[in-house]
C-alpha cells in the first residue's frame, strides 16, 4: 500500500476524536504506547491504514478499534465515528445500586477516622 493511503497514528487518532489534541495522542502512543495488529508501537509516526488494529488506553478503558478510513480533517463526530469500527468490549457491569450522596459522606468518614 503506497504512503498516501496510510496516516500517521497519532494523527488519525486525532481525526478520529479519540484525543483531544494531537499533541496529546502522540503522548499517549510514545508513553504506554498502543498495539497496531497486535504489535506494540511507541513511535506517533507509525502509519495506520484500513482494515488495522489498534488497541491502547483512554481513561480507565482499554479501547480496541479496527481503522475504517483515514480522513482528510478533524471533522464533527459523525464524520469521525466513520474512520473506525469500535470492537471495545463493554464496561463491567456495575455491581449493587450507585451510592447517595449520603453513602458517600459515610464512606469517607469512615475511611479518614482510619488514618486519623
């Protein structure tokens, strides 16, 4: 496949929304890094082209995307949800209800009278 079908990772993942700058989607493949077809990459000038792989962290996820197209801008969403397919497996269901805001003070009294 010649250069001008590929794109440098760092920048897709920026074309794609995955990071708010391209700055920092290069940060993220320098420093953990992310996987291209199972393969791990550290450098943001890594070219990426459909059908890859790609597997790397955002947040407290593990993301795991399959490059559709490339792109020509940072364009609105929908446009972005266009360059990928998103294979991520779904969070982890939450288990019993979600705290009040009451249970939350308790827990954290609870745990500050332990270090006090």
């Amino acid at each position: 496949m010649s250069d001008a079908a590929r794109l440098r990772v760092d920048k897709w993942l920026w074309h794609a929304r995955f990071f708010k700058t391209r700055s920092l989607a290069a940060k993220v493949v320098t420093g953990p890094g992310i996987r291209v077809n199972g393969e791990r990459v550290t450098k943001a000038s890594h070219t990426v082209a459909p059908p890859d792989s790609l597997t790397f962290a955002q947040g407290d996820r593990i993301r795991v995307v399959e490059v559709a197209g490339l792109g020509t801008r940072r364009g609105p969403a929908a446009e972005a949800q266009a360059l990928y397919v998103d294979h991520t497996p779904p969070p982890a269901p939450r288990v019993g209800p979600r705290p009040t805001g009451r249970d939350r003070r308790r827990m954290d009294a609870a745990r500050d009278e332990g270090h006090g």
